[in-house]
C-alpha cells in the first residue's frame, strides 16, 4: 500500500517555494500577460471524506481523512479565467483501528475565475473521486495564488465535494507550485525607439502628415499634401451656315462632337454659343437668323450628345460682330457662323 506523509509532502513544497523566494523578487505579473499560456504544477493535498464512507458493512468501518499529492496543467484563457486538469493520488485513514485502509484517487477539470485579475479566485469543476469505486461529484471553491516572479506561483486551495450517485459530502485543501510556460511579456533588452509611422507612404511621418492618404505617386510637400500644377485648356467651336440658311453642315460633326467631349470630361463647365449673321439683308432679320444658327447648335448637342440644358445657352448678334466688313461673297462666308469658346482651370497632380 502506498504511504504518502502530508507532513513531508508540504515540508518539500514549502521548501522550494522557499528557495524560489530568495533567489526571485516576487512580482505580481499582468493577468493580460498570462492569457494564452499554458502552465504545470504539483501539489500536496490533504482530503477529509463523509463519515458515511464505509469500507465494509460494518459501521465502525468508516474513513476519516487521507493525505497525498498530485499533478495539474492549466491554460489562462482570458485575463479573468483559466481552465485547469488535476491529478491526484492519496492515502485515506480508517477512523477507527483493525480496518483496512485504502488508497484512493481524485482527477478534476476546474474553471478559476480572478474577479480582480490577481490573486484571489473561485474554483468550479467535475471531479471523477475514486475510492473503492469511481464516483463523479461536483465540486466548488476558493484559493489564492503568490506570485514569485511573471512565471511562477505557490497557490493554496480547499474545495467542498458532493458525490451524486451516494450524496457524499467531502472537503479538500491543497498546497502548490505552478510555472507558467511561453515567452515573457518583458524583455531584458534595452527598449527599441519607436518606429515612425508613415501609413501612406508618402515619405512624411503621420505625425507631420497634413494629408492622410495620399497616392503613393503623387508627388507631396513637406507637409505630406499633394503639390499641383495649374493649367488653362480650352476648346474653340467654329461652325460656317450657308447664305440664309441655319442648317448644320455634316462636315461639322467632328467638331460638335469634339465640342460635347470637352464638356462631358468637365462636367463643373457651361458654354454660350454665340450666332452670327453676314450684312446682306435687314439687321432684324440677321438677328433672328442668327439666333436660329445657335439655337440649331444647343439642340444638337442636347439630343444627339445629351448634355445637359442647363449648361448651354445661345446669343443671335446678327451683323453686329462681323470678323470683316469687306462687301465680297468671301467675306459673307466667314461672317455666317457660330462661335464658341471654353476654357477650363484643371489641377494636376505633379508625378514623382
């Protein structure tokens, strides 16, 4: 049978602990700094059964206590809380003598919680209690865990038992050392200076950077913002009409077409066709003729280009701005016409 003294089980736990102290200065690590890791332990533990366990059918048969040790290994899941499976092995005490006593065994799945994150935490868990048979009972509790440094930790605990299949009440209480694995949260390297940003990649730190996401092609300033140039473009529309008449000529087409390109690329734009008249005839007819000749223009560009209406309009000046005043029929042609002009301040952005 195996004999396991509390006594000596704790004598060499406290022991240790004590030698862990004098060679580390306690220091109570961050909970957010324990999450993720995993950590093993041992443990003595000391378990006090129901005396209504009874080894025989004799009455004066019953168990008493029982002494032993064990093994855990635990995962801190959440700054809070950590999931921890525990085996141990015991000794159990007959009350009275002239009674066999027996070894027994406990296995355990426990959730801690650390409502403050430090120290203190509650215990719940299943626990499959093999005394003479294997039982399963339910269990709950409290402890508290000192940090010797960020990885390891003595720990007491007493948990209270209910055995479901015979109601058995039993109390535990353990002592022990766990060790946390995995990287350090600190490093025992002189801290890196901190990396400037520079979330667009502009070649100006987010500190300084005036203008968050810039084009990585753009060319910037000192203050991360993108340096433009500005150009004038303009487009020119010139459309000649037969004598007395307002009828679009088709060798027109490509200009008119060129004209609805130019507006259509910017939009922010409008135009004034401007109608003209040659001499020949009465200055209130050449007024009326030339308006039909710009109308003729805003109505080709609406219905064939779909620009809209309300960025046109047209002005009939008659004879009143004639590019010439000689008499002769060359002179007329050039004076038949419409005119229009666009200009345009575009912003470019200058390219690395």
């Amino acid at each position: 049978m195996l004999k396991i003294s509390l006594q000596g089980s704790l004598a060499a736990l406290l022991t240790a602990a004590t030698a862990l102290s004098f060679t580390a200065q306690a220091e109570q690590p961050k909970a957010q700094d324990l999450v993720g890791k995993l950590y093993g332990g041992i443990h003595a533990m000391h378990i006090e059964t129901d005396n209504e366990r009874l080894m025989t059918t004799d009455p004066k048969s019953s168990l008493d206590n029982g002494d032993g040790f064990g093994a855990e290994v635990g995962y801190r899941w959440l700054p809070s809380t950590e999931f921890r499976l525990s085996h141990s092995q015991f000794n159990l005490n007959a009350r009275n003598e002239g009674f066999a006593e027996p070894d027994g065994n406990a296995t355990s799945i426990d959730m801690l919680f650390f409502p403050t994150e430090k120290n203190f935490y509650l215990l719940t868990g299943v626990n499959r209690l093999d005394i003479k048979s294997s039982q399963i009972s339910a269990n709950i509790g409290a402890g508290y865990r000192h940090y010797v440094n960020d990885r390891m930790g003595l720990y007491f605990e007493t948990k209270a038992h209910y055995q479901f299949s015979e109601h058995y009440d039993e109390l535990t209480a353990q002592v022990g050392f766990v060790y946390f694995f995995g990287d350090n949260a600190k490093s025992n390297t002189a801290p890196m200076a901190p990396v400037a940003l520079d979330a667009d990649n502009d070649g100006v730190i987010d500190n300084n950077d005036r203008c968050a996401n810039t084009p990585m092609i753009d060319k910037v300033d000192e203050h991360g913002c993108t340096i433009f140039i500005d150009d004038e473009i303009s487009i020119e529309l010139l459309v000649q009409f037969d004598n007395d008449k307002a009828v679009i000529k088709t060798q027109y087409r490509k200009e008119i077409s060129a004209m609805a390109d130019f507006l259509n690329a910017n939009p922010e734009t409008s135009i004034t066709i401007q109608g003209h008249a040659s001499s020949p005839g009465s200055a209130a007819h050449n007024k009326k003729l030339s308006q039909r000749r710009a109308d003729a223009i805003v109505d080709m560009l609406i219905s064939e280009y779909n620009i809209s209406a309300s960025r046109l309009s047209a002005i009939g000046y008659g004879e009143e701005q004639l590019l010439t005043q000689l008499s002769d029929e060359s002179a007329h042609a050039k004076n038949r016409r419409i005119m229009a002009t666009v200009k345009v301040n575009k912003r470019t952005a200058v390219k690395r």
